[in-house]
C-alpha cells in the first residue's frame, strides 16, 4: 500500500538527518526518538539527538524480491546497523558488492532516494549507509 | 567590510563510471574516435537512488563540514540544475532540510542549462554583498541525461558541487563578477521531453566560445588583469576539447587550465561542471594565486568570476578533495547504465 | 478462573483455492469443527475471528460479523482480533479469557486469511505491515529480509549452516505428506532448498512459507460442561502471550525471539510442567530460522543448538520432539489469520489419536507457538489429552 503524503512527510527532518532522542536519565539513545524511555519510563527524560550517522553492520541480507515501489532497486543489501551512540536501525547499504558485505565493517550514513511512488508521484528521500573510507 | 569569499566547498561525484569505448561498442562506434573526439575516456553515472538532490545534499553537506559553520546561520540556498528531480517543487529546500539550515532562510531554484551553478553562486554573492545575509549557498548538481545512441550520451555525467559564501574566515575571495548573455538556441529541452536537443556544430562558435570568450574576456576588462596575472583558469567543460581550445584562443596555457579541467574524468557534470573544476583548482590553490573562472550555459550566457585564494587556503584544506573523489569509482556495463539512467520500463 | 477444554476442530483446505471465497473457507472450517463437536449451532455465544490483512488482501474488513452471518450464527456476539501472523492464537486465547471468566460456557473461534485474490507483490506488501512501517518497510525491509538478518546472525553466533536450516524445511515436506489438508504433500531434498532461488540471502523460496488461503476453526467449552457433553475433548492447560518491540532492530539480541521465551515460561508455569513433557508442537516457521529459533525459545533444545538438532532428526516424527507434524507454515501453508487455530487443530488430532499418518504415539502434552511479525507478538498454548 501507498504511503500517505503527510506519513511521509511528517518525519522529514528526522529521516534527512538522522535525528533520534536520548534519555537523559540512563544515557540510551533511540533512533527513530521516543516519547517515552522504555527503560525508565515515568523518570525518563527524553531530549533530540543528532546521531553522527557513524557505525558498523551488525546484520545483512540481500533482498532479490522487492515490494512495491521497490522493483527497480533489487538486488539490494539491508542491514541492521549498530550505531556508534548504541542505537540500531534498518537501513540499506549503497554502492557496495553483495559479496563484499561483511558483519563489523564501518559504516556511514548517506543521504539518497529511499522509494519513488511512480514517475508522475512523490519522491521520498532519507539515510541511507554506504562503506566507510 | 564588503568583501565576499568563499567559506567552503563540497563537491559529490557518483562512484559509478562507464568508459565511452563500452558506449561505442552498444552503437557501433569506433572508441578511438570518440575519445579523441570528445577529450574524454569515461563518464559519471548516478546510483539508482542518486538524483540531482541527493548529489547535492552530499557537496551541501561536505562544504558546510569543511566551512564548520552551524548550517543554522546559512541565510540563502540556491541550486542550479538542468535535471531538478521534480519540475515543480525545489530541490533547495529539500537541501537546506538535509543540512538543517531551515527555516529562517531563502530558497530558490535556478535553471539555465549549464551555467545554473553559478547562477546560484552569483546571487549568494550579491546577497552577502549587500549586507543582507552573512552566509549563503550556491550548488550545481546534475544527472543530465544524453538520448541513447547521441554525441552527448558519452559526455552527459553526474555530480554536484556547492559554494558556501561569507565574509569570515574565507579561503578565497571573490574580488570581481562578470556575466555574459544573448538569446542563442544552441541547446534545449521543451517541457516533458526526457532528452535534450542540440544544434551540433552549432554549439560551437555562435554558443560556446563566443559566450565564453565574452564572459572571460568582461571580467579581465573589468579587473585590468591579462591571462598572464592568473594561476588558474577554469572555464565550463562539455568535453575536454572545448575548454582546452577556449584557453589557446584567450591566450591560457596548459599548466593554468589543467587543473581545473575533470570532465575528462567524469563526464560533463553540467551546473556542477565549472564549480567541480573551481573545487579541483581551490584544492591546489596557494595564498595569493589569483583564479579565472568562466562557465556557460546554452540558450545562452557565461558567468565569470575573479578570484583569489587567501592566507587561510593553506590551513584549511578541504577533506574531500575533487581528485581523490573520482578515484572512487567502479565500472559498469551498457546493461547496468541503462538501467541506472531509467531507460528500461518494468 | 473456569478451565476450558477444546471440544471440536475443523479446517478447510490449505492452499490456492482458486474456486472459494474468504466465506467459502470459514464456512467449510466452522461446520466441520461444529460437526466434530457435535453441536447444533445454536449452543454457541460467541465468536471471536482472527484474521491478519483482509482489508489489504480483499478489501473486507468488519469480518468477524461476516462469519457469523456465514455460519449462521446471528445474533451472537462476533470480535475479530488482530495480531499479524498471530491473530488466530490471539483470538483463541479471547475466546478462552470468555470461558474462562465465566461470561459464557460454548465458544467459537474463526482463523481466516484469502490471500491469492492478491498478486504476489500486493500480498507481500500487506504482510510487510506486521513490522514498523516508518522505519522498517519504507528502508526497503520485507518480511523475508528481517528473518534473513536473524539468520546471518544466528549463523554467526552459533555456526548455524544453510543446511541446518533447509532441514526445517525439509521435514516438514516430510510431515505434509501424510496431510490432506496440506498445501504441499510432495517430499524435497536439502538440495533442493539449497539450490532454490534466493530471496532474502541467505534465505531461499524453500525456506519461506508461501502464501496460502484458508481457515481453521475450534469449538471452546467450558471443562465441566465439556466432561459431560463429550468424551473428545482435550484441555487447554496453559495460555500466555508476550510483546516486544515492533521493530527488529530494537531487539538486544537477533538470534531469539524474546517474546516466545517469556510466553513459553509462563506457559510451563500454568501448565506445571517443562518442556520434556512436550510430546508435538507446532510452532512458527514462516521461515526455516523461525523454527530453529523456536525449538530453543521453547525449551527443547539449548540456545544455538536448534539448527544442529534439525539436521540430525530430532524434531521429525520419532525424534526427540515432534515439530510441525501438520507440516507446519511451510508445507500445510500460511493462511496468516488461519495458522494459529490450525495449529490448535493438529495438535487437538494428535492429542485425540486422529492425526492419521503422521500420528505420534502415547502424546500426552502438545504445545502451539505462533509468533506475530518479526516477533514483537508471541502465543504460547499447551493443550493436554483428555
């Protein structure tokens, strides 16, 4: 199913950039943010944070079977990365050999397309990761 | 104090090549011919999810880095580019999202064939000389597209690079700016045509060279300078024959003009094209080395600037300099080109 | 609380049934359970129906009325409970929360999914929104893609191999043979998962469940009414349910599924039992390292050991545990919404001594695992013979 308009748009400065929550009680970071920390809850006290978009690979795969909207980017890596803060996210790895993906390698993110409706439709962007240098 | 400069670069090249001789074999053309021909062996190729705007949010991004400015304090956004991802809707405020400069600033987006760039660069500058804003930004960034089988399907790359403007702090000043235009239809694309037209021959003289050899010609008037008073000099590069034949004719030697030629490496990056080949030069540049800078777009004009770099150009190289990024690449075939640049339908 | 036993169990066919309708199904599922009860009907209270995507998939919603206007049950009350590839546990566990309460003593529960009035890539969108649609599915995930970085992470951390987990896949072929309501009754080869073609690396066609239609029903009652309504009854001897984050990402650890062990915990603690008193579960393999993690996260084997133990045999029939005798999501099929009450349903025929071909002998304890989305839901129940 299509994404609405405002679902995509809603969370735009948090997509471009990266930007999550940290709870000042315990320390844990949290990308996308939360409203509330699970770890602390009631005493939680939650703040915006920038995350550097730095970090290494903790799980891949290479998806081969798309879902809509994503026909025309099959074969692509997603991964789980760990980031440098001690959040994870979902995110794909660009310009990279399948082949040459590996667990631990450093990361950092990207800013690309991330889905198109159709030719005519809206453009969503945000992270991606590629490779460190 | 009026005087503007640049306070930061940041240029975005897609690590994808294809070598013109790969093109050639697809249409039956001979690769020695195209690559003397043409001045150049390979060009760039946009990522499946890379677009005008993500090439730009990447030089945005790098220049604010090397400026390090908070990117809040940026007042103006204006990108030039012939292959905007959306006709109507800015690929600037998409930038200045993805930089966090939003949203106390001003947006535009510019087209002017290849000359957008410095459109953008231009305006940023007249801003900041009027007191109006501290900082602004100018990017070019293209993915232009040649049609299949076309001269310009072997020149047409991808890539993208931004000027951040200021007064402090600069690595470089803008000491003059020219600008140069006719109503000249060497080039064009209507509304809703997926590939440019072109005049062939006709790009040359009437286009080309005459709308750079004014641009370049009006700043030296203007500045009383010779080609001889430049370190540097970067005109807009198409191929790498044109700006090579601009500078014999303006009296331009070889060491002043190769370094700041890199489309031979990457294709013709369009709007990015003369700013990609400003960056080359700025990476190079010492203290005092005076820069020569004239692009051109068809339709037609030339914008032309004189520049020199300052005492801090030493201290605050750029981390991501223009000749180590084309070094990242990695070859694709005619298949996989096709497929990057949309022309299969699913 | 009131002890519940199941006292019927009916399913329709599993697979591309190109003739039926959603109503089709469940009518097929509902009379046979009612027929097996032997009930008329009208001694049923309520319903509650569980189904995962009817709206994405054929544009039906409200379908918990529509079965009980299909199976002729008006005007007794009708939920539908949702839980991704868990809503037929979860509407199972509601029907025994209303006995067990005591608000009603006969209970129907409905698993529904019609899938291939969908094409493929519409039916794997639909399923994609069991996970986090903002930040799982719009990066490009799908389902397979998140059970493939548990898998690399499993291979990782324990040396689990793509053999280890086509041996899942494998027997359970095996199992469905002996299935007539199974989607596949045919018998594959390691090889030939292995050499199937890749969807999500390394997770291959032969490691998924497909997509399938079809439904599964259960007739509840109240114990004490059960004892003197029937001699056919199993009873319900543990339910327990447990949640974890929507996203898989969010998860400390990707070689489990946490979910499962806190609800299988709490299931052995209602039951007063371990897990070696398990004789047959069915449990959650949409994909082959679902059922590897599953037979550690319930106990059967240690952390890590899972893959090993496929391989070699011990959760086929005969073995130490028999997992998925049904053949489980991926050969008897997936009908999202169906898979928990079928799951009930196979265990319920082995309990009773009727699971034909594929009967494991002197079962005293079966126990269902079914897991919603990346497992941020998981239900465990243990049933016990009568």
């Amino acid at each position: 199913m299509k994404p609405g308009l405002p679902l995509l748009w809603r969370r735009t400065k948090e997509r471009y950039n990266l930007i999550g929550s940290k709870c000042e009680s315990c320390g844990t970071h949290y990308m996308p943010g939360r409203a509330v920390c699970p770890k602390c809850r009631r005493k939680g006290k939650l703040v915006e944070h920038k995350f550097s978009g730095k970090g290494r690979i903790y799980s891949y795969t290479v998806v081969r079977v798309a879902p809509e909207g994503y026909e025309y980017f099959v074969p692509y890596v997603l991964a789980i990365i760990n980031l440098d803060e001690g959040a994870k996210i979902t995110g794909q790895i660009v310009d990279a050999d399948p082949d040459k993906i590996e667990v631990g390698q450093k990361v950092e993110m990207v800013f690309r397309k991330i889905h198109e409706d159709n030719p005519e439709g809206l453009i969503t962007y945000g992270f991606k990761f590629k490779l460190a240098d | 104090m009026s005087c503007v400069g640049i306070a930061g670069y940041g240029v975005s090249i897609p690590s994808y090549r294809i070598k013109a001789g790969e093109i050639a074999r697809v249409w039956g053309e001979e690769e020695g011919r195209i690559v003397k021909g043409l001045g150049l062996s390979e060009k760039s190729v946009p990522g499946l999810d890379e677009d005008a705007a993500t090439l730009a949010v990447d030089a945005a991004r790098r220049a604010v880095s090397h400026a390090g400015i908070d990117p809040y304090d940026i007042k103006s956004m204006f990108i030039g580019s012939e292959s905007h991802p959306y006709a109507v809707k800015p690929t600037a405020t998409i930038v200045a999202e993805a930089i966090g400069a939003t949203p106390n600033l001003f947006a535009a987006d510019y087209e002017f064939a290849c000359k957008a760039g410095t459109a953008g660069v231009i305006n940023t500058y007249a801003l900041i000389k009027s007191g109006e804003i501290d900082y602004g930004m100018g990017i070019g960034a293209d993915t232009s597209q040649g049609r299949p089988g076309d001269a310009l399907e072997y020149s047409a790359g991808a890539g993208a690079a931004a000027f951040l403007l200021g007064r402090k702090d600069v690595i470089a000043n803008i000491e003059g700016i020219y600008s140069y235009a006719t109503d000249t239809p060497d080039f064009w694309r209507r509304e809703h045509a997926i590939y440019p037209s072109h005049g062939g021959r006709f790009t040359g003289p009437p286009g080309y060279f005459k709308h750079v050899i004014g641009g370049a010609k009006g700043i030296m008037e203007k500045m009383g300078t010779k080609p001889r008073d430049y370190a540097y000099a970067v005109f807009h590069q198409p191929n790498g024959k044109f700006p090579r034949t601009v500078a014999k004719k303006l009296g331009f030697t070889a060491e002043q003009i190769e370094p700041g030629l890199i489309t031979p490496y990457i294709g013709n990056t369009y709007s990015a094209a003369t700013l990609i080949g400003l960056a080359a030069v700025l990476d190079a540049a010492k203290p005092g080395d005076a820069i020569l800078v004239a692009s051109f777009g068809s339709g037609a004009g030339s914008d032309a600037f004189h520049i020199e770099a300052s005492d801090l150009i030493d201290e605050r190289r750029n981390a991501y300099p223009v000749r180590r990024i084309i070094e990242n690449k990695r070859y694709i075939d005619y298949g996989t080109y096709a497929k990057h640049r949309r022309k299969l339908v699913l | 609380m009131k002890k519940v036993a199941v006292v019927g169990v009916g399913m329709s066919k599993f697979g591309e049934l190109w003739d039926y309708n959603l109503r089709d199904l469940v009518v097929q599922a509902g009379v046979e359970a009612i027929r097996d009860a032997n009930l008329e009907g009208s001694e049923i209270q309520a319903l509650y129906g569980g189904t995962m995507a009817s709206g994405r998939l054929i544009g039906q919603e409200h379908i918990s009325a529509l079965i009980a206007d299909a199976m002729g049950l008006n005007p007794i009350p009708a939920t539908r409970v949702e839980g991704a590839c868990a809503s037929g546990s979860l509407a199972f566990r509601n029907a025994y929360f209303a006995i067990a309460s005591g608000a009603y003593d006969t209970v129907v529960v409905g698993g529904v999914e019609k899938m291939t009035d969908a094409s493929t890539a519409e039916a794997v969108t639909a399923l994609g929104g069991a996970g986090d649609q903002e930040w799982e599915l719009l990066q490009g995930a799908t389902f397979p893609g998140l059970y493939a970085l548990m898998a690399r992470r499993h291979m990782l951390e324990y040396g689990t191999t793509e053999e280890m987990l086509a041996a899942a896949s494998v027997k359970n072929h095996a199992n469905a043979v002996h299935n007539k309501y199974a989607q596949f009754r045919r018998e594959i080869t390691i090889d030939d998962v292995l050499n199937s073609k890749k969807v999500a690396d390394p997770l291959k066609v032969l490691d998924c469940s497909p997509i399938t239609d079809g439904a599964a029903a259960v007739i509840l009652m109240d114990l004490d009414k059960a004892k003197q309504h029937t001699d056919n009854y199993v009873e319900i001897v543990a339910s327990a349910q447990a949640s974890d984050t929507l996203a898989l990402h969010d998860r400390e650890s990707l070689t489990e599924i946490r979910a499962t062990k806190i609800a299988a915990s709490e299931a052995y603690k209602q039951a007063g039992i371990g897990p070696e008193k398990i004789g047959v579960a069915e449990v959650h393999d949409c994909f082959t390292i679902a059922e590897v993690m599953a037979v550690e996260d319930l106990g059967f084997f240690k952390k890590g050991e899972g893959g090993k133990a496929t391989l070699d045999g011990e959760t086929k029939i005969g073995g130490k545990i028999a997992v998925n005798t049904s053949g489980g999501l991926k050969a008897c099929g997936h009908p999202v919404g169906a898979t928990g009450v079928k799951q009930i349903v196979e265990v319920a025929w082995q309990l009773r001594g009727q699971a034909e071909g594929r009967q494991i002998d002197g079962v005293e304890y079966g126990l269902t695992h079914n897991v919603g989305g990346s497992g941020a839901t998981a239900v465990v129940h243990i049933l016990k013979r009568r």
